[in-house]
C-alpha cells in the first residue's frame, strides 16, 4: 500500500505530462468543419413543403454515420467529390465490409443519395 | 501461461468469433492507439512483429524480435476489447546464442468518449493487464486524436507498472518499476486506403519507482495500407539520442485481417 503511495504520489509530481496534456487539449479546440465534406442537414430539408421531422432525424443518423462509422477506416472523402455512378459502386462496397446494422445502412443511403440529389439539383 | 488459462482463452475467442465481414480500423502507426473502437460484433485479428537492433553498449552482435499476436472485439459503440494470446520474443546475441522467450498474455480495453471527426477532440481511455510466468503489468493510456480534412493528429500518454523477475522461496515478481511515454503522431491520408505519417516516442524508465532513467527518444516514418479486410502498417523509428543497452532502431509492422 505505501508502495502504492509513493508511486501515486510520484506521478503527480511530474506536472510536465499535465502540461503536455493541456497542449493536446488546445489543439483539439481547433475543430474543422466537416460541412463541405458531408453538408449538413439544414440544406437537404430547405426545400421542404412540410416539416418532416422523421427525415430530418434519420438524415441527421446518416450524417453521424458517415462523418463516424466510416471514419474508423479513412478519412471521410466528400461526398460530392464522386458521381452517382461512384457511389453506386462504393456504397454497397463500403456497406458489405462494414458491421453496419441494417438501421445505420438504410440511414447513411438515405443521407448519401439526399446530398448527391443536392448536388445535382444544384448542377442543373 | 498454464493450458487451463489458454483453453480458456480459446472458449472466449470462439464465443466472440462471428461470421461477419468488417473493415480493418484506422491503423495509421503502430506504436500509437487511435481513439476508434470496433462497431460491436467485428472482430480483428493484428499480427505484430518488432525488430529491434543496434545497441549501444557492446559488439555481442545482439538483436530481436518482438511478437504479438491480438484479438480485438468491438462490444459496443464505444467499447472494444483485445485479447494478446501471447507476446513473445527471439533474442540474439553472439556470447548467449539465440533465444526464445514468452513473455506475457494480456487482455486490453477501450473506451471511446468522444469522436476525432464530429468532437473538438477525440478521446478514449485504455487499459492493458499482462501476466506472465515472470511478469505482471498494468498498463493505462489516454488517447487523444483529431482528424482534420486529410490529416490526423494523435498523441498518447502512458503510463506503466510493471513487475517482474522471480525471488527465492516461489517468490514472484519481486522487482517493480515503471514507464511514463509519450507518442504523438501525424499522419497524411494520400487516398482512401494509404496514408503516410510519422511517429516520435518519448519513453522514460522509472527503475524502482525510485527515479528516472534517461529518457529514450525515437522518431520515424509510418506507412499504411489498407485492402479490403485487411491492413498493413509499417513504422520505422531512429534513436534520436544513443542510452546504452538500449536498441537504436525499432522497425515495427502490424498485419490486420478482418472477420
């Protein structure tokens, strides 16, 4: 137990590692926007007649799902950076070799084919 | 490790292992941890295997070379486990000739807290607990990282205790020390499945808990390839200051498949 002690108490004693813990934290405050790589929401629903908030919420999940589950193999790529045709190969690609569950997939389709729809809105 | 204990581990490893395809996880460096946890229900299989050479106190020709052979669960969202089904290693040197040693078994958890991408930081918290026939360990680390349009910044602090070595009387693990590291890492993601990095290690001995040794420095490139259900990273790291006894270059890979 005094063992234990003294070496609590030595640790503590090394303040320089809380110093290079706070160095760390700050450059986590320098926080990008992922909005050019997966719009937000916002701008899928503007159009809207109604408020549907039932799409809002599951275009918010594929949002989720694909700026995090996607994430913990590459950094997410924008979306608008590929065509409909891309994305007709990587999705069912990307979506067999992840455990997505069968909710997350139909979000994150849902979300995808919602902001290639933007884009192509937006081209013609 | 006794046959019970590895029969065991066995029965837990059939109990995880499920039919499932899934995607290697970030794998950017190999010394340190990103703060990504596997979705529940994948399971990973990582092959490491360290070189270490080049020391600095004699000409006995010594080298080695480290194994590890890792089982990741994801549980959950935000929780993953790993199971070291051993860490074992080959020593050489010209006076002693070449031997091999196990080392220890170990069992590893993580937590995710908050996410590198959608956070302001991304954060995780991680134990480690290996034992051994002469060595038990503890080991804690809080993992931090962002990702910030193609880049990623990580860093690690470790911490270690660790006791080992056998006394008279079936005594064990009769010498205590420990380690305080820090890692901090960037990497560069050229395409979707390879990127490009570097990884600086700061490895401080603690010798009886009474003091540090001299602190080692290492710094190198990273490589990492990632096909589909499976992933290769390579670090290659240089002793930036020479401690004797102590390896000046460290070459580590990590071969991952997917199940």
């Amino acid at each position: 137990m005094v063992d234990l002690i003294l070496q609590c108490r030595w640790i503590l004693e090394r303040r320089a590692v809380m110093g290079l813990l706070a160095v760390n934290l700050s450059l986590g405050c320098a926080a990008t926007s992922w909005d050019r790589v997966a719009p937000p929401v916002e701008m899928l629903v503007l159009g809207d007649a109604v408020d549907d908030s039932e799409r809002k919420a599951a275009l918010e999940r594929g949002r989720m799902v694909y700026l995090v589950d996607c994430s913990k193999c590459h950094v997410p790529e924008p979306i608008l950076a590929y065509s409909v045709q891309d994305w007709g190969h990587i999705l069912p690609e990307m979506i067999e070799e992840t455990s997505l569950t069968a909710e997350k997939e139909a979000d994150l389709r849902r979300y995808v084919e919602s902001v290639l729809q933007l884009g192509a809105d937006a081209a013609g | 490790m006794s046959l019970p204990l590895f029969i065991r581990l066995l029965v837990i490893l059939a109990v995880f292992t499920v039919s499932r395809t899934g995607l290697a996880d970030q794998g950017m460096w190999t010394y340190l941890k990103t703060v990504n946890v596997h979705a529940p229900g994948e399971m990973e299989y990582e092959q490491y295997v360290t070189a270490k050479w080049d020391y600095d106190d004699d000409d006995d020709g010594k080298y080695r070379f480290d194994f590890r052979h890792e089982f990741e669960f994801g549980i959950t969202d935000n929780f993953q486990m790993a199971v070291y089904l051993a860490d074992w290693r080959v020593k050489h040197s010209d006076s002693s000739g070449t031997i091999t040693e196990f080392r220890t078994s170990a069992l590893e958890f993580k937590y995710k807290f908050s996410d590198p991408v959608t956070d302001p930081i991304g954060f995780a918290g991680y134990g480690e607990f290996k034992i051994g026939s002469e060595k038990f360990a503890l080991e804690g680390k809080a993992l931090f990282q962002k990702t910030i349009d193609r880049w990623n910044f990580g860093y690690n602090f470790v911490l270690e205790a660790e006791w080992e070595d056998n006394g008279a009387n079936g005594a064990r693990y009769v010498n205590s020390k420990g380690k305080i590291a820090n890692y901090l890492g960037i990497a560069y993601q050229v395409v979707p499945s390879f990127s490009v990095g570097a990884e600086i290690l700061a490895i401080t001995p603690i010798p009886d808990w009474a003091g540090t040794d001299t602190t080692r420095f290492y710094a190198g490139p990273a490589l990492s390839y990632r096909g589909r259900g499976w992933h290769i990273t390579t670090t290659f790291e240089v002793g930036l200051n020479r401690v004797p006894g102590v390896e000046r270059f460290q070459l580590r890979t990590i071969f991952g498949i997917d199940f």
